[in-house]
C-alpha cells in the first residue's frame, strides 16, 4: 500500500512539473501542402470562456505570432473585423464564421486562420496562475477545407515563475502552436 502511495505522489509532482500541458497539431492530408506565397487572414476567435473578449485578445497575440513565425503575407483580424462591420455583442455570440470567411475573400486572402479559446482565465490560489486553451483551424478558401489544425493548452505554474501573465502564456502557446507553419 505504501509503494501506490509514493507511487501516486510521483505522479502528482510530474504532473505538477509539467506545468498541464498539452499540444497537438497536424495537416489534414497525406502530405504537407506548399504554403508559399499564401495570404492568410486572422479571423477573431470564438470566446468558449466566460472572460470578455478572450477572443479578440487571443486573435490579436495569434495574428502578431504569425507574422513573426512564418513567411504568410497576413491580413490582420483588425481589417477582417473592419470589413465584417459586426458589433463586439454580435462578435461574442457569433459561432458562424461565415462573414469572416467572405471578409476575407473580399480583402484577398487565400486563407482563414480561425479557432477559439477553450480557456483563458486565472486560477485562484496561494499564487494565481494563467490557464489558457486554443483550436485552431487553417481553412484553404478556394477548396474550403481545413488543411491544417492545433490544439494547444497550458496552466503556468509558480514553480516556473509567479509573475507569468495570461498574455505571455497565449503568446508562448500561440508560438509553439504556429510552428508547424514556420518555413
């Protein structure tokens, strides 16, 4: 009985040095399709969080990582939202991205990067730690189908630092999920 014990405290203390993490991507398809040359617009993400704006926050750290990351010329969510002309209330309730999809057709772009964000919170404790969780879908507009996809989420944890925000840990979750795009 005592070996389960220790046994199951090992386990606790590595999944506590993990940090919960956890990530998952993959191109839809046999092979890796060439993404050269490609215009790739920044949909807002779906808010699936009770936090206000999780969506628009996250789009905006994603958008900034893909420029940073890979060799896409990228049309910013601002310019996607802009055209959509749709308010932040129709933006919380919006589950159809159809009016993304036309937006950004209309501003030229041959792909939609769009998602949402599972999680994006605090969690309360001694030391308050960032939780955060993102889908993420590429959608090749001219065949409208998904060509790539990813599932990132993390909890910092105050064994790594006490001071990590919730926007550095999407920027950091952003950047590992964007990888598999980079050149």
């Amino acid at each position: 009985m005592k070996f389960f014990k220790v046994l199951a405290g090992l386990a606790v203390l590595a999944l506590l040095a993990a940090g919960c993490a956890g990530s998952k991507s993959s191109y839809m398809g046999a092979k890796k399709p060439d993404l050269k040359n490609r215009v790739v617009a920044v949909a807002p993400l779906i808010n699936l969080t009770t936090y206000p704006r999780a969506g628009l926050i996250v789009g905006q750290i994603l958008g900034v990582e893909l420029r940073r990351r890979t060799s896409f010329k990228v049309i910013s969510m601002d310019r996607v939202l802009a055209k959509t002309q749709l308010s932040e209330l129709e933006l919380e309730e919006l589950k159809d991205l159809g009016p993304h999809m036309q937006a950004a057709k209309e501003l030229g772009a041959d792909m939609l990067l769009k998602g949402g964000v599972t999680e994006y919170r605090y969690i309360p404790g001694v030391y308050d730690r960032p939780s955060v969780g993102i889908v993420l879908e590429l959608v090749d507009l001219k065949r409208d189908r998904v060509i790539w996809s990813a599932s990132v989420a993390r909890s910092g944890h105050k064994f790594r630092t006490n001071d990590l925000t919730l926007s550095q840990l999407t920027s950091e979750l952003c950047a590992e999920a964007l990888s598999e795009l980079a050149d």
